[in-house]
C-alpha cells in the first residue's frame, strides 16, 4: 500500500461529482469550492506530449467554469517533470495536506456514538456550522451523499442536538475517515476521539486493513488528536494552481 493506492481509494471513497480519466490523470470536478474534488489528479502518465495534456486540462476545467488545479502527492504522479512545467506555466503550489494511515484494529463501539449506514439528517446542521459558506457546505454535502457503500455516519446527541459528526467509506481492505466535525462550543470534551473510535470499529467489522485520512498540515488539533490514535503521515500533497 503506497501513496497511489490511497489517492486512488480517495477517489472512490470521496466522490467528485465527475471523474474522467485522460491519459492516466484523473480529472476531478464538482461545485468548484474544496481542493480534492476539483483538481486533476495526475496519478499515472501514458500520454506522449504533457504540455498537450496540461492544455486540455485546462480547458476541460474552464469548459466547466473553474480554475486549473492539480493535486501532486509526493511519489505520486507522473510524470516526474510535472511540477517544473507547472511552475513554467505560471503555477505554484499551496496548502500542503498530509495523508495519514493506520492499521485497522477492532476495538470496542463507544456507546454515546450513533452508527448509521447512510448519511443521516443530523450531518446537516454541523456540515453548515463548520462550513466557510453555504457553498462549501453545499459541496461537502452532496459528496458524503455520493458516498459509495459501505459506508458510515457517526454522530453524537447532546440535549437532542448534534454536535460532533464524522464519516468513514472503504474500497477493497483500505477506508477512508472524513468530514471529522465537532461544534465548536463541544469542543475539547473527547467527542472526536469517540466518533474516530466508532469508526474505526466499523471500518475493521467490514474487513479494511488500512485507514487513511488527509489531513491540513497546519490544523495542530485535528493532527495530534489522529497522532494519539495511531495515525502516522505516509506522504504529502499539495494544490498547483496559477498565482
Ligand atoms: C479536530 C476536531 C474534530 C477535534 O474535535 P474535538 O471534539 O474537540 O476533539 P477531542 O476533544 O476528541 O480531542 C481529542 C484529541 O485531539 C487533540 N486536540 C483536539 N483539539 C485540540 C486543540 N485545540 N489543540 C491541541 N490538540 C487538540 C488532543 O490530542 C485531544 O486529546 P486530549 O484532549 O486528550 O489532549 C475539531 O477541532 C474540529 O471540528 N475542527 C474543525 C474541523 C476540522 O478541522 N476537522 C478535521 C479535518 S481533517
């Protein structure tokens, strides 16, 4: 298991609204707002003329009305020269994410947790609460409503309204953990370590091995809380996109 084959259980796991697949890269697109669902993913090369395949990308994405963003994961993407002709093209590279993995170990379903297997109502009022606008929450939505089975959606009450959310999808024996959401007057009380235990229950009860999850490399909260639950990077990616 290596960086490729989580950005590509990522893929399945986390769905764009399209995916076409050109000359190996993988062209990504939904409502324009979040990096992953939006951006060419170039994980395999069997084209013969890149600069050609960088046009088309980009007129693919200005066909669709959005800018030009690919997703380089070191030791990832092909071919190797990508990033100097990028940068040539007037690219440059933002927002380093860490994707992280574990191991899957069966554990004990913490009992304040409700498990689901479709995404229930209740993400609702979180997915807003902690997104930037409406249109970040629009998109963030309808990809955990694309999800592909099996799936689950944990969440936790507290005087009958949600506060914490978090999601898991699996493709073969590797699952991916998203939308990791606690409302910020519940933070800090140990729910997002509740929901990530209960999701990693029913990521081992479907058989994964490997949990993966990409993580902002400066969000210091979400990473130490993924660190103390045995979480270790595997590699980093980060956004090309013209200044
Ligand atoms: C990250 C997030 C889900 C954590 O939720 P939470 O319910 O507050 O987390 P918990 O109380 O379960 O904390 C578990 C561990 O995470 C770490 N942690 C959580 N918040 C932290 C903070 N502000 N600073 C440092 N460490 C923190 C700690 O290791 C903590 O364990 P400890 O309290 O025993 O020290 C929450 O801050 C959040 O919703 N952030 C915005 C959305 C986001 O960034 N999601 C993650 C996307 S990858």
């Amino acid at each position: 298991m290596n960086a490729r084959d989580i950005d590509l259980a990522t893929i399945k796991t986390w769905p764009a609204a399209v995916t076409e697949e050109h000359d190996g890269w993988f062209y990504l697109a939904a409502g324009g707002v979040t990096g992953r669902v939006n951006a060419v993913w170039p994980l395999n090369w069997t084209g013969t003329d890149v600069e050609a395949a960088i046009n088309d990308a980009e007129t693919w994405y200005a066909a669709r009305g959005l800018p030009p963003r690919f997703k380089l994961t070191d030791g990832a993407f092909a071919p190797p020269d990508l990033p100097a002709r990028l940068e040539r093209r007037g690219y440059a590279c933002v927002m380093p994410t860490l994707i992280m993995t574990a191991a899957v170990r069966a554990g004990a379903a913490p009992g304040e947790v409700s498990m689901h297997d479709t995404l229930p109502a209740a993400f609702d009022a979180v997915i807003r609460e902690t997104s930037k606008d409406a249109a970040e929450y629009d998109e963030r939505l309808s990809i955990a409503l694309r999800a592909p089975r099996p799936a689950g959606f944990a969440t936790i009450e507290h005087n009958a309204r949600t506060v914490a959310i978090g999601m898991c999808a699996a493709t073969g024996d590797l699952a991916g953990i998203f939308l990791m959401r606690t409302a910020p007057e519940a933070r800090r009380q140990g729910l997002a370590r509740l929901i990530f235990r209960a999701l990693m229950t029913r990521c081992a009860a479907w058989g994964a091995k490997t949990a993966f999850l990409q993580v902002d490399e400066h969000n210091a909260p979400a990473i130490a809380l993924y660190r103390s639950e045995g979480f270790a990077p595997l590699a980093t990616y980060r956004f090309w996109r013209k200044a």
